[in-house]
C-alpha cells in the first residue's frame, strides 16, 4: 500500500480494484453475474440494485480507509 499527501491536506490511498465493480455495497458478494450490463448492478445473493458505477464507488470509499487502517496495524 503506499499513501502520499495530496496538495489540499487529503491523503491518497491506492486500493486494489479487482472485483470491485463485481462486489456488493450491501452484502459483499462476489460475482460476475452482479453486472446484467454494463451500467446496471444486481446482486443475485441479496437483490440490491443501483447504478453500476455508484456501487462501485461506495465499495472503493470503503475500502480506502480499511487499507489504512491495516497499514497502521502492521
């Protein structure tokens, strides 16, 4: 993980994007099957639904500050 300072007091932490867009906001699941379409995201496990790009972008909101969290941890 690297983190660096960006210019207005805001850190940037990369994250790992693979399956991102596949991934549930609500539950988690994984599955390519989540992505009907392109712009759409349905989950099979659980129903939720939005716009494909709003939940991935929830999911990598989450996952930035748990990066960070583990890389204080360690």
């Amino acid at each position: 993980m690297r983190a660096r300072a960006a210019s207005v007091g805001r850190v940037v932490v990369e994250v790992d994007a693979r399956h991102i867009s596949q991934c549930c906001a609500a539950c988690g699941h994984v599955a390519r099957e989540n992505r009907p379409t392109r712009a759409a995201f349905v989950c099979v496990r659980c129903g939720h639904a939005a716009d494909a790009d709003e939940n991935a972008a929830v999911n990598i909101l989450r996952a930035g500050p748990a990066r960070r969290a583990d890389a204080r941890a360690a």
